[in-house]
C-alpha cells in the first residue's frame, strides 16, 4: 500500500443494496421512540427531560415558537445558542407542547448522525465493513443513547455538524476544491451556533486546512505559481470560507454584539479558562469573573503542566472508557491515528491534528470543568472516522481476513469449508 493511498477495498460498493443500514436505522429508530414514550409517561423522567440546562432550550424555544425573534435571552443567557432551541420550536408548533414530539427531535438527528456515518465513511473508505462497523458503534454508543431519549441537550445535534464538517474537511484536503472548504466553513457556523466551543471548532478546522495547504505547496517538486502569488490567491478563498462562518453564525453573534459590543461574547464560560474548580467558574452571570491576569497571578509553569497532563489524561483515556463502557471504539479509533501517522492519506494525518487542536481548550478547562458530556461529545465524531480508518485497513489484512471467515462464515451445506488454507 503506498503512503498516499486510502486503505479499503477497490470494488464498487454502491452496486448491493444496503440492507444492513435500512436494518440498523429501523431498530435504533424504534428502540429510542420506545424509550422516549417510556419516559414522558412517567412524572420522574418526564421532567427530567426538561430539567437543569434544558430548560433554557425550552425557554428559548418558547420565545421563538411564539414569533419572538429579538434574541432577548442573549441578556441573560449568552452562553447558550440559537439552533437547537430553534429545532424544538418546530416540536413545540406540531406538538402542542407535548414532550414526545420535543424529544423526537434529538431522535431524527441521531438518526441522521448515524446514516451520515455510513455515507460518508463508504465514500471516504469504499469498505462497507468498515462504514457498517461505524454506524453500529454509534448506534449502540450508550453515550448517545443518554442523550437521545432522556434529556433536550444539544449533544446530538453537535455530533450530526460536526461528522458532517468532517467529511468536508476531509474531502477538500484530498482535492484542494474550495468547494469543499466554503461546505465546511458553512457547516462549523451551524456547529457554532448550536454550542460555544463550535467556535474553536471553526478555528482549529480553517487552521487546519491552512497548514494542509502550505504544507503541500512547499512539498510540490514543481510550484505553477510564485509564493506570493499563491498566497493572495488562498488568502482571497479563504477569505470567502470566513465571511461565509459569519453568514451562517449571524444569528449568534450579532445579538451579541449589539447586546454587550462584543460579537463572541459568551458570558461566565470564560471562567472555566482561569480558574481551578467548577464552583469558581460557574457563577451563572452575564459576564466572566476571571481573566489570565487572575491565573497567572496565582500560579507558575508547574501548575500549567501539571493541568495540562491532568486533562489530557481525563479527555483522551479515562472520559471515552468511561463513557463507552466496553471502549471497542476508542481501540479502534487508537489503531485508526496509527494507520493515519504511518499508512494512510495525508487527510487522516490532518484529522489528527484537527482533533488535537478543537481538544486542546477542553483539556485545559478539564479541572475546571470535569463534566464529560462535553469533551467526549467532541471526540466521538473523530473517533468514528479513525476507527472506520482501521477497520479498512483490518479488513484488508489477509491473516484477519481468515480469521474472520474461520469463525463467521459457514461452509456451504454438503461442500467443503470456505476456511482458506
């Protein structure tokens, strides 16, 4: 296998009927209607459905429901996001109100989320094991399966954006087609305007896609434009990719910046970056209480470090264990940055960075802010795509390959076994 070339088989996988997704979408559609009409007939897990931070969702959603467009909870509220409210807006109009239909909701985009996972993973690998794997992986993630049918979070939405903004990643590093980077910029504005940290996802992407594109324009042996040249013509596209961020996010930031003058505001979240436990961060006021001044007034480079290495270890090993329960798909993604770094495509070489860096703001508010919704729901869409990577990869291997069809493939009836020798 040559360095540039994606693992996976060459024959045409869009030639069978895909029975196995049509299956895997029809129970896990089910099994969640299920849970969720089990939940909003009981008063307990009925109202925890729309307890805590949901019901600023259900607020917000209110508001919009009933024409009210002013953004007015960005006064009081500017750490949460337009999208998702607006989604159960929509519940809240054909459902009268009813709880079933708001958290249909979170079901349709997990729904969506998965379906996205097979189609593009397929597109990508050209493996259906591979795309069939990842699919179930999330379908059966008890993560998701939380946040789905018990609790209005926007979670799943997030997941839905940003595999989505992914894929585009992905395919304009293999094609250099702008195309590609105005989708992916379009999509982490929607990402943006479901949570705050769409932001540093928006950031850590374009900054990604444009070390890619200066590193293959150093690494051509022959260069058709000059340096210069080259440079005015990606900075005027990119350009563009950023206006279109904005476009997409206006709805977030121009309340914002008409409310408080600045349009990235986003009230005591800041917090969690400049101090060292929940309680002192989460004060729940319009504005931060803490800037760097405050931090570095108190603390040295062995408290960075020391926070650094307590969060990296939180958010990359013991968060995704935790969460998976039987972590099958942070092995598998594990093997898939390995296949990325020494086999694969320089995209997959590029996704790991593109991860490292969305990461790198979450681990170092881990001490501040040990929830694990949060980073575990902006690691597991990368997840799915090195995972995918490996099992591509595996199910090339010819040694796996009899391994499996060994144990898994019965021999035709009266004729002898299909069992390589």
């Amino acid at each position: 296998m040559r360095a540039d070339e994606v693992p996976g088989p060459k024959r045409n996988s869009k030639k069978k009927p895909h029975l196995f997704i049509v299956f895997l979408l029809l129970t896990h559609l089910v099994i969640c209607l299920l849970f969720l009409a089990k939940n909003v007939s009981h008063s307990n897990t009925s109202e925890r459905l729309v307890s805590s931070d949901s019901v600023h969702y259900v607020e917000i959603a209110r508001d919009f429901a009933a024409g009210d467009f002013s953004m007015q909870y960005v006064k009081e509220r500017p750490h949460r996001q337009p999208l998702y409210p607006a989604l159960l807006a929509i519940a809240l109009k054909l459902g009268n109100g009813n709880r079933f239909m708001l958290g249909a909701v979170n079901i349709v985009v997990a729904e969506l989320s998965i379906l996205a996972v097979y189609v593009f993973t397929l597109a990508l690998l050209k493996n259906r094991i591979a795309a069939g794997l990842s699919a179930l992986a999330l379908a059966a993630n008890p993560f998701i399966d939380r946040e789905v049918t018990a609790r209005l979070l926007t979670e799943p939405l997030h997941l839905l954006l940003t595999i989505c903004a992914i894929f585009a990643f992905l395919r304009y590093v293999q094609r250099q087609n702008c195309l590609w980077l105005f989708i992916c910029a379009g999509l982490v504005g929607l990402d943006y305007l479901t949570r705050p940290n769409g932001l540093i996802m928006a950031g850590a992407a374009v900054g990604t896609m444009a070390v890619g594109d200066l590193w293959m324009y150093c690494a051509a042996p022959a260069k058709p434009l000059s340096f210069f040249r080259w440079f005015m013509r990606i900075a005027g596209i990119y350009l563009v990719a950023v206006l279109i961020f904005l476009a997409v996010s206006a709805p977030s930031w121009v309340p914002r910046w008409t409310y408080f003058g600045n349009p990235f505001h986003h009230g005591y979240l800041e917090n969690y970056m400049w101090v060292d436990s929940y309680k002192e961060g989460h004060v729940g006021e319009s504005y931060a209480s803490y800037t760097w001044r405050d931090y570095f007034a108190h603390h040295h480079l062995r408290n960075v470090i020391s926070r650094l290495i307590h969060g990296f270890r939180n958010v990359y090993f013991r968060i995704p264990i935790m969460m998976e329960r039987a972590p099958l798909l942070f092995l598998f993604s594990i093997g898939g940055v390995w296949i990325a770094l020494r086999i694969a495509s320089r995209e997959y070489r590029f996704l790991c960075l593109f991860l490292f860096l969305q990461m790198l703001p979450l681990v170092w508010t881990n001490l501040s802010n040990p929830t694990a919704r949060v980073p575990y729901g902006s690691m597991l869409p990368f997840e799915l795509f090195l995972a995918a990577l490996f099992l591509a990869w595996a199910s090339e291997q010819p040694r796996i390959r009899a391994w499996f069809i060994e144990r898994f493939a019965p021999a035709s009836p009266g004729g002898p076994s299909r069992t390589p020798r």
